[in-house]
C-alpha cells in the first residue's frame, strides 16, 4: 500500500533523511519510531506529497507521490503534528470545508460529515469554533478531518503527543478501532505506544531505518536479549545445530544468503562471552566465519537513545498491564514538546 | 472551479467572522462617506455660482464629472491602506497555523489555491465597492448622471483592485508574518503609486517606463468611461503576474518548508 524506495531528503546541507526504504502492507499498522529529528516528519510529509524528495521514489496505493500527487492525495487521510485547523470556524462548517476540497460530491458531504464526527465522538462540538476546543477534542477534529474522505491510507504524526493519559487511552482506542479499513502509518516516539497499537514498528534514527520488526520482538530485545548475524560458510544442518548447541542461544534462523554462504540470525540472551564462544565454534569446527555483527546491543543502544526518559514507563507497563500505568509518560511527552523544530 | 470557489467562499467567510472585514468596512464608508460628501458640497457650491453668473441659460454641470468622478479617483487612495489589511493574512496566517499543511496535502492544484484566495479577497473588495456605489446611488434620486461611465469606473476599480490585491496575494506568500506581509505589500504598493510622479519633471525613457508600471495613472481613463486596451492589458498583466509569482513561491515553500 505505502512504498518507499531509496527516499532521501536534504534541507541545504543537512540530510533529514537518507536513503530509506520500507514498505506498508494493506490493512498494517505501522508504527514509526525516532526520537525528535529523527526523520519521521519529514518522511510523513513526502508521502502526502507536502514535500518532494531529493531523491528516491515514494508511492501510495500504486500512485507515484512524485508523478500523480492528486491521486495520492485523495487516497491518503494525513494528520499533522499540530492538527490543521481554523480556529475561527465552526467544527461542522470546516469539516465540510474539508470535505469539499477533499472533493467529495455536494450531496454526500453532510453524511460525511455526520460519519466522521460520529466515529469520532465529536458530535458533542459540532457547533463550536475550533479555537475553543480542549487539546483531545482538536485531535479528534484532526482525526475526523483525516477520515472524511474515506481513505485507504492514514498517516498520523503524532496523534497523542500533548494529550493527558485519559486523551491518550481514548485515540489511541480510536485508532486501533481504524484498523482493518485503512492502512495505518503513525508515528511516536513513546515506545508503549506502539506497542499498544502497532503490528509492526519501524524505528528510525538520524535519517536512517535501524530496524523494523513487531514490537514483541523489539520489546524482546530490549529486556536483554542478545542477537547477532554470523556470516559462515559450512553445511547449513550441522551448523544450525552447532549454534543452537550453545546454552545462551534461544534460536536460530536463516537471515539471507550470500555468496553461497548463510547468514545466520542468532538470538539468545544476554551473556557477554557468547560472541566469543561461537565464533570459537564455528573456527573448531573448520567451518569460514566470514562476518559477525551484534544486532541486538546495537538496536539497544538505539533504543536508549530513544526512550531515555521512556524506558520506566515501558517497564511499568511490563510489571503492571493495567493500561493507566502504561500511559502514564505526559512528562516525556512535554519534553517532547520543545524540541520539534528540528523535524520542520 | 468548484475547488476554486471553496476556497474563495472560506476566506469570505471568515473575512466576516474575524473583526478585518468590520473594520474595512467601516473605515471605507466613512472615509469615502467623506469624499462624497465634501464632492457634492464642492458641486452644489459650484454650480449656484455659475448658474448666477451666467444666468439660467447657462449648461447644467456634468454630476459625473464633478461628484463621481473624483470621488472614485480618491478612492484609490484608501485601498492603498485598505487592500494591506485584506490580503496580509491569505498565506501568512496558514504558514504560521500549520493549515497550509491540509491545504497543500488535499487533492488541490495549486492555482485552485491561490486564485480561491484571491478571489475570496476581492469579494470583500466587491463589498467595499458596494459602499460607494450606495453613497453614489443617491445622487440617481436628484438628478440623471450617466450611468454607463460610472459602470466602466466601477470596472476599473475592480481591476485595480484586483492588480493590488493579487500583489498583496503574493507578498502574503513570503512570509508568516501577517505584519511583514502587511507592511511588505503597503510598500510596494505605495511605490507603484508614487512611481509616475517623476515623469511630471523628465521625459527620459525610464520616467516613461516608471509611468507606465505605475498603478493609478491607468485607472484615470476608466474613471472618464473610457475602456482602454493598454490600461486594461496593464490590469490584466498585474492580476496574472501577481498569481503566477504566488504559484512559484507556493512551489518554492514546499522545498524549503
């Protein structure tokens, strides 16, 4: 549904983002994970086709950003960091004013809008000026403003941030309620988050993908887990079976193959001499140990970069599943706050 | 069209709903109030002294010589304030509200844009027109002036106010600050105005050119009923100048922003 190929943007001599590829699946929820400045941003913006890249292609539904923008746009709902709203309108009037410039028909703008604001539980607001409506309710507004034109693609940047813990509860509920119909790509950089919501978590970090995967297997990671890719040339069985012979090792599984060789992901738990001990394996049983690369203390660091102030509530959320405990990061949320302008 | 008119409509609106449209119109009917009045005084003191000159044989005055005519000559003069605070806000407050983002993210081309703006901008510039063809409609109720020149006057007004305001439209572009933009657009305006003064002392071929550019002197043939091709190329030039810069500055924020 979304494709990314190669997309690199520059802003004079500072690269946002640089080189990425990565690809949405219809109907995924996809959570995009950084820090502030990370890219995130930037990449939501070439995708609905605010931005033009400096290089690289990115398309929605089949459409070329680049090459059919209109077509991309009607088929993507988009919620800004800062939701994009008048504050001197009413809620209905300017959600029928996006409706018209979203061009859907006269005569299914007012269901649109009674839809939208339904399923968004905004109707309460419907006759307010935007201006005077608490954070939650302009979010939601956001929100109905992205989903009016029914599209197939949703790309949400940041919609908790600055909300309180109820707020936060009540979109991200929304959200996953969205799934199914649309293709979801939402970015944070709380990691509950995604956790909470997303099947797949696409961490990004100074322009660059580090790593996509689900978030029980990044979560995985993070508690210590250990995993590493060991580039050997030998016969495929008994080399899985030498590897998974080693205590640490929880499993083992063909990451690609390279020149007749494997590459070997290997996943075990922490232990600092493992790298050491199966490297030694492999070299005893003659087998060519071509390359070997820590992914897992790698992807830790990272993560720690990221949710330096996070990881308590990550972990409160481990000890305690009641979600209120799970939520319960405001604090680094307004931090948050601060520091966007690196992304713009 | 219909996303042009969207547009349009929206900045009409809130034109109405925030205090810029009160206070445009309100400041230009009392100032062209102003005019009006102290024309028609000038004409009703003018003409008894004629008449008691040259006895009742003489010619009555022309009303629309002597009360429209510079009326609506005068009333340039008050867009150079008025058409700053209209068009300040198209670009500049989208920019600074992040709502340029829904904008330039909807299925929009960008000329449905910035003429939907222009376009909701001059409508609030009909109205002001509408003042003054209110004040000038009493004169119909004494006497018959000649209501085709003042058709073709009201013509011009709105070209000129149309060359002015897609100028406005494009300096809104450049920035998002509404009072840079504001101040910005005052300037170059009140630079187009003065710009024919030097050909009253030179005759070299720049004080002609700068005659030319300037934006008045090509009102005052429309303000006599007379439609002429190069004032209206003039106009129409402006109009599409000023949009076509608005489109590429449209174009070169999505780069930059």
């Amino acid at each position: 549904m979304i494709q990314v190929e190669g997309v690199t943007k520059r802003y004079g001599p500072k690269t946002a983002v640089s080189n990425i590829s990565f690809e949405v699946e219809r109907g995924e929820i996809v959570g995009f994970l950084g820090p502030n400045g990370a890219g995130k941003t930037t990449t939501m913006r070439i995708l609905t086709g605010f931005l033009p890249p400096t290089l690289g292609t990115a398309s929605v539904a089949g459409f070329d950003v680049g090459k059919s923008p209109i077509e991309v746009k009607r088929r993507i709902g988009y919620l800004p960091e800062s939701p994009p709203l008048y504050p001197e309108m009413e809620v209905g009037d300017y959600l029928r004013f996006v409706a018209a410039i979203k061009r859907i028909p006269k005569r299914e703008i007012s269901r649109r809008v009674d839809a939208v604001l339904e399923r968004t539980a905004t109707g309460a607001v419907r006759d307010l000026l935007v201006g005077k409506l608490s954070k939650g309710y302009r979010q939601r507004v956001g929100l109905a403003q992205a989903l009016i034109h029914g599209p197939e693609v949703l790309v949400l940047d940041e919609p908790t941030s600055g909300l309180d813990p109820k707020q936060i509860i009540e979109v991200r509920g929304l959200i996953r309620s969205l799934a199914g119909e649309h293709t979801i790509l939402l970015s944070t950089h709380i990691l509950p988050e995604v956790a909470g919501t997303c099947g797949r978590v696409i961490i990004i970090n100074e322009g660059r993908i580090e790593a996509s995967d689900t978030p029980e297997n990044l979560t995985a990671q993070l508690q210590g887990a250990n995993s590493l890719l060991l580039d050997i040339e030998g016969p495929s069985e008994q080399v899985r079976e030498r590897l998974e012979l080693d205590l640490a090792v929880r499993k083992v599984v063909e990451h690609e193959a390279r020149n007749g060789r494997t590459v070997w992901r290997v996943e075990a738990d922490k232990d600092e001499n493992l790298t050491r001990r199966l490297a030694e394996a492999v070299v005893t049983s003659g087998w060519g140990l071509y390359g070997m690369q820590s992914l897992g203390l790698s992807l830790e660091d990272i993560f720690l970069k990221l949710t330096s102030d996070e990881s308590a509530a990550a972990q409160a959320e481990e000890v305690v599943p009641e979600p209120e405990a799970a939520e319960s990061e405001p604090p680094a949320d307004e931090g948050s706050e601060s520091g966007e302008g690196a992304d713009e | 069209m219909r996303n042009i008119w969207t547009i349009a409509m929206r900045e009409f609106k809130v034109y109405f709903t925030s205090p810029i449209a009160y206070i445009v119109l309100a400041m230009f009917a009392v100032v062209f109030g102003y005019f009006f009045t102290s024309g028609l005084a000038f004409f009703m003191d003018y003409s008894a002294s004629v008449q008691a000159q040259g006895g009742a044989g003489a010619p009555p005055l022309n009303v629309n010589q002597f009360v429209i005519e510079p009326s609506l000559g005068n009333m340039s003069i008050v867009l150079l304030f008025l058409i700053p605070m209209i068009t300040m806000r198209l670009f500049a407050e989208e920019q600074r509200s992040g709502t340029i983002e829904l904008l330039l993210t909807s299925p929009l081309q960008d000329y449905h844009i910035i003429c939907g703006k222009w376009l909701g901008a001059l409508l609030l510039y009909g109205c002001l027109l509408l003042v003054a063809v209110l004040n000038l409609s009493v004169l119909f109720l004494y006497t018959t002036p000649d209501w085709k020149p003042l058709l073709v006057s009201l013509l011009g007004l709105l070209l000129m106010g149309g060359s002015m305001i897609a100028i406005g439209t494009f300096l809104s572009t450049l920035t998002r600050n509404q009072i840079v933009a504001g101040a910005l657009t005052f300037g170059v305006l009140l630079l187009l105005w003065v710009l024919n003064w030097i050909s009253s002392y030179e005759t070299s071929t720049f004080s002609r050119i700068c005659e030319y550019l300037a934006i008045s002197p090509h009102f005052e043939q429309f303000s006599k009923g007379v439609i002429e091709l190069k004032d209206l190329l003039y106009y129409l030039s402006a109009i599409s100048l000023g949009l076509f810069l608005s489109k590429r500055s449209l174009e070169a924020l999505r780069w930059k922003a």
